[in-house]
C-alpha cells in the first residue's frame, strides 16, 4: 500500500493529497488515506477485456470543521456538491467526498499506467528537460559578501 511496506499503486499518494489540500483536509492523513491496491484484471468472454480497478479502505476525510472552513477550500467542497453537513444523513458528504478520491485516484491509475505501457512517460521526460544531456551542472550556492 502507498505510504507503507508493500504498495501495490502507481502514484495515488499524489492524487489524494492534492485533493486533501484542496478540500481542506489534514494533509497528514495521507500516509493511511493513500493506502491503495491497484489491480488490472482480464474480463469479458475471451479475457479481451480489462476490469482495472482501485481499493483504498481508510480514506480519512471530512466535510465540516478544519481546512473545510477557508473560503477556497469550501468553494471546491461546493462544486463537488459535498460541502458541510449532510441534511439527512450524517457522514454521508464526507463518504461522497471519500468515493470522489478514490475515483480520481482510479482516474490517474489508469492514465500513468497506460502513459507507461505505451512509452509515453519517458519520452515526455526526456522532452521536458529531464534527461542528462540538458541538465545545467551542479553549481555551488553563492554567500553574500563572502
């Protein structure tokens, strides 16, 4: 799991903690809220089909009180339609927001893992300056007046 000895995800640390930080989540709740099982299965008639799906079993998050309470953060709570209490049933916002990660973390499963079978990840980083060849040498910091 992401966060802990054996994580079986691409990246979905990333994904959920900038969720978390712009829903007004604890960002320290990360470690446990990323743990993530991602798995790719064959399905259909023939196995030509893939069932690709994520489990993420302690998403810790909220939708009243901390972080939920800043402007911004409230925005974001209000267009996803969770923001505070629900009417009705409470807990039921802060279960929708959890169902709301874990969609986009399957969301971005899914596209990292494709970018890399394809070979798209690579030459993306290679064309973005992240190869040796364009990288500015090491250059020691300078200390004013010295």
């Amino acid at each position: 799991m992401a966060g802990s000895i054996g994580g079986f995800n691409a990246h979905a640390a990333n994904i959920l903690t900038a969720i978390f930080l712009a829903t007004g989540q604890d960002p320290a709740q990360n470690v446990e809220s990323s743990m993530c099982m991602t798995l790719m299965e064959p399905t259909g008639l023939n196995g030509e089909d893939l069932l690709v799906s994520v489990t993420m079993p302690c998403i810790e998050v909220g939708t009243v009180g901390g972080g939920t309470v800043l402007a911004p953060q409230q925005g974001v709570l209000e267009m996803l339609g969770v923001r505070g209490a629900h009417p009705q049933q409470p807990g039921q916002n802060a279960q929708t927001l959890a169902r709301i990660i874990a969609s986009a973390v399957l969301a971005g499963e899914l596209s990292l893992l494709s970018a890399l079978a394809a070979g798209h990840l690579i030459k993306a980083h290679m064309a973005h300056n992240r190869s040796q060849v364009n990288t500015p040498a090491v250059s020691a910091p300078v200390t004013p007046g010295a």
